[in-house]
C-alpha cells in the first residue's frame, strides 16, 4: 500500500471514530441540540469519505472508487478491504485511448487493445 495515503487513511478513520462517538454520546445525553450536532455529523461524514477514498489510493485504485462505497456502507468497507493492491505493480504505461494502465511487457492495452504508443 502507498504509505501517503495509508496515513491519510489512518487520521481520516481515528477522526471518523471519535467524531461518530462524539455524536452518539451527545445525542444519548442530549447534551447540544439537534441543530448544534449538525456538524459534527457534517466532520463524521467527511472523515468517512476521506478514509473510504484515502484506502482506495492506498491500494492503487482510483480515488472515485473510494467515493463511491462510502454509498454501500458496510459492504462497501468490505470491499474496500477486499480489494487486491495494486500499488506494488511494475511501472507501466497508460493508454492513449482508454487511460488503461498495462504493465510494460504489454505492447497492445489489456483493455482496448490499441497498440502501445512508441
């Protein structure tokens, strides 16, 4: 995994975790009013999109990846968790065509199969 967004990641889950405890803790104890803990929820819900999207660069994948599951909650983190890394691949070449990323043996995209451009 990439360790820059491995540490994004981390700080985005440790605020997610308290934030979320924050807000239930407040809420049971109806310590602040319903429009006060408005943005601790706004903090929770932003951590959570980073953390979702700081794991997906961790692993190689594109960012929108990690936008997307936060929408699957729980099964979304399970595939997040799930998902092969592909950060340790061999640097590549990406195509012209479809943006496709291909290992350097590769003379013709393993998407579109355009040729590799010289």
């Amino acid at each position: 995994m990439i360790k820059k967004y491995t540490r994004i990641g981390n700080v985005a889950l440790v605020v997610t975790v308290v934030s979320l405890g924050t807000v239930m803790y407040v809420s049971a104890n109806k310590l602040i009013s319903e429009d006060a803990r408005l943005p601790l929820i706004a903090v929770y819900v932003i951590s959570l999109w980073t953390m979702f999207w700081a794991y997906a660069r961790a692993k190689g994948r594109s960012g929108a990846l990690g936008i997307a599951l936060p929408f699957l909650n729980l099964i979304g983190l399970v595939i997040l968790l799930c998902l092969k890394d592909f950060s340790n691949l061999p640097p590549g070449w990406a195509c012209e065509k479809c943006k496709g990323k291909n290992p350097a043996s590769d003379s013709t995209c393993r998407y579109c199969s355009a040729p590799q451009p010289s």
